[in-house]
C-alpha cells in the first residue's frame, strides 16, 4: 500500500452526521455552522470563531478585519504556504518577508530587520507555527506592540497544539485555522478565524457574507421592515456550509485523539531513526501538534532520496520551496535566490515523512526501514 505524507480520516459517525444535516432543512449558515464555530471557540479558549469556505478565506478575512490596504506592509515569513502572503496581496497591501530560525518557523530578529528595512512601517505581523512547531510568542508580541500591529498566527498547521496552559489560537489578535483533508480536522475544504475582539469578529463575519449585515445597531439607513440588511464593506461569499460543518462538528470529538496520535507516530520516528547518519530529524517542543515531520538529508541526496521512498510506495512531499523566489514574486517584487539563505538551505534538504492518525505502527517502521536501506553515503 502506498503511504503519502498525509491523509483524513472519515469514520462512519462522521458520514451519518453529514448524511443528518442533507436529511435536514438547512444547508448553509444554520444551526450546525454555529454549533461548530462554538465547538473551536470553546477548545481554543476564546470568544468567537468565524468559519470560512477555505483557509485561504481566513486569512484573507483576517487581513480585510485587520484593516490592510494599499499602502500597508504585513510581514510574514518566507517559509510559508503561498496563501499566507497572497492574502495579504488580495487587500492591496504589501507582504515583506523575513528568513527563518532553526525551529522552521519565523526569526524574529529578522523579522524586526525586515519591518526597518521598511521604514518601520507594518500593518500586521504573521508568523507561521510551521509543522505544527508552537513558536515562541512573546518576542512577536514584543515586536506587534513596537510597531502597533495587528499579530495574526498562521496556525493552519498547529491546531490541538498548544504553548503551555494555552491551546494555540489563544494567544494571537487573531489565528487562522485550515481544516484542508491532510490537516488535523477536516471539512473537507473550510478554514476559520478565531478570536477574542468583538470587532474583528463583527468584521469577518460581514466580510464573509458578502460585506452585509443584519444587525439593526449596526444599519447606516433606517429599516423600513424586518426584511432589511446592508450591505457596508466589499465583502465575498467565503461562508462554509451546514455540510461541512456537520463533518467538522463529528470531527472535533477527536481532534485530542488525533494530535496524540500524530506525537505517537513522531516518538517512533525519533527513537527508530535517532542514529541514521546523514538524516536530520526535526525540532521538537512541548505542545507541537505534528502536522508534518519534516527530515532533511544533505543537498547533493535530496532528490535521490525522495525518488528512492518514491519508488518503495512512500509518497513524500517538500513543504516549501521559498515564497519570494516562486515566480510571481521574483517577478512583482524583485526577489532572488540568496535573499533568504536559512529558507533557501532548508528548501534544498528538507522532505516530510508520512504522518497521519491513520497510520499503523508497521506503517512507521515500514517507512523507517526503507529510509535505513537508502544508500548512504
């Protein structure tokens, strides 16, 4: 059986709670969209999760509620899902980039070397909790209140993780989540904000709904009936359906069971590849939530190690290659290769073992022994 680096996991519960809300009378925006969004609110620890059609979406509607616009930096980091920087693109406001540390994730040295570089200006900071790796907040929070940002976590990869008492999506102005098949609930595709100001909540959930409210304090005219809304901001339809919340909903019940499941796995592919020499394993830290379990191998094995588990049915992947150095970004922002030299070393090392709940024991050492046979050298 061919194993990739991730996959969902849909249980029969899951399909008999989408299979209730198709049987149901709503398919949008009803009772099961709101009994999902309390469910992360309620997990994560905080007052509002608004639920989005894509995590891209959510990042996009993070950026809109933060108040990016032409003329604004956000900084964010090179090592990223391009979404993180398009949807800082998408509001007309500019994405600056800052190399990253040895956990994978931001710098905040660089990143507050990036903001000068910028006259100081910045709109929004948003460092990514890469693989899963729970960064160290304070230092961005240090730099947010510097520089008067609004600090929005990128935790697309890092939910069910947590930074000690706190499960991530507590700490930042806003947190990002992305329930894509391979992260660690899914709705199939869906994405969510969550937060603890009112006013960002206010302001993603019109800008999700098409910049329209409902809310009779909030109208500009006055209502001549029951029927009236308004529509005050350029907004989108980035909602998320009755359908995909039902399948979220029956997917939070495990979302405890999956994290540690991931850990499981990752403690086994630290203790059965700790003494393979010419293999990297990756950092490790308390309330990493393991989305991915990245190795890196030397520069001149890189593609000769991937095309070998390729050929024994192990699917791995490369999360990423460097935002600025693909293509649109050389070509609108004048970036090349040498700007980012952590990023760029990583990209030319790094590959992401299979690491999935479903996943079996003899999964993992199947995958630790084939790396084991790899002509070293």
């Amino acid at each position: 059986m061919t194993l990739s680096y991730g996959r969902q996991w849909i249980n029969e519960d899951d399909i008999a709670e989408v299979v209730k809300v198709l049987r149901g009378d709503w398919l949008t925006m009803g009772p099961t969209v709101d009994a999902f969004e309390e469910s992360l609110a309620e997990y994560a620890g905080v007052k509002h999760a608004v639920t989005f059609s894509s995590g891209t979406a959510a990042l996009h509607g993070a950026m809109y509620a933060a108040g990016l616009g032409s003329g604004d930096f956000a900084a964010t980091t090179a090592l990223t899902f391009v979404a993180t920087s398009n949807s800082v693109i998408y509001t007309g406001a500019t994405p600056i980039f800052a190399d990253i540390d040895d956990t994978f994730c931001m710098n905040p040295a660089e990143a507050e070397r990036t903001i000068e570089s910028h006259g100081g200006h910045v709109k929004a900071i948003i460092p990514v909790s890469f693989a899963g790796y729970p960064f160290e907040i304070e230092p961005f929070r240090k730099l947010a209140d510097k520089y008067s940002a609004v600090l929005i976590e990128d935790a697309s990869h890092a939910f069910g993780g947590d930074r000690g008492n706190h499960k991530i999506g507590f700490d930042a102005d806003m947190t990002t989540l992305s329930f894509h098949p391979v992260k660690h609930i899914t709705t199939a595709e869906g994405g969510a904000v969550l937060t603890n100001n009112d006013n960002y909540a206010r302001r993603l959930r019109m800008f999700r709904n098409h910049g329209t409210t409902r809310n009779e304090s909030e109208f500009v005219d006055e209502a001549p009936g029951p029927w009236h809304s308004e529509m005050q901001e350029l907004g989108y339809n980035y909602r998320l359906s009755e359908v995909h919340c039902a399948l979220g909903l029956s997917q939070m019940k495990r979302l405890d069971e999956f994290v540690a499941r991931r850990r499981e796995i990752a403690e086994m592919y630290f203790s059965q590849l700790a003494g393979v020499e010419g293999l990297t394993l990756p950092p490790e830290k308390s309330g990493h939530a393991w989305h991915l379990f990245i190795a890196r191998v030397k520069d001149e094995l890189h593609g000769e190690f991937f095309a070998y588990l390729r050929d024994n049915d192990i699917r791995l992947q490369v999360h990423y290659r460097p935002v600025p150095l693909q293509p649109y970004y050389r070509k609108k922002y004048g970036y090349k290769a040498g700007d980012f030299p952590q990023a760029e070393k990583y990209y030319r090392q790094a590959v992401s073992l299979p690491i999935y709940p479903l996943m079996t024991d003899d999964d993992v050492l199947r995958v630790c022994g084939v790396i084991k046979n790899f002509a070293w050298r």
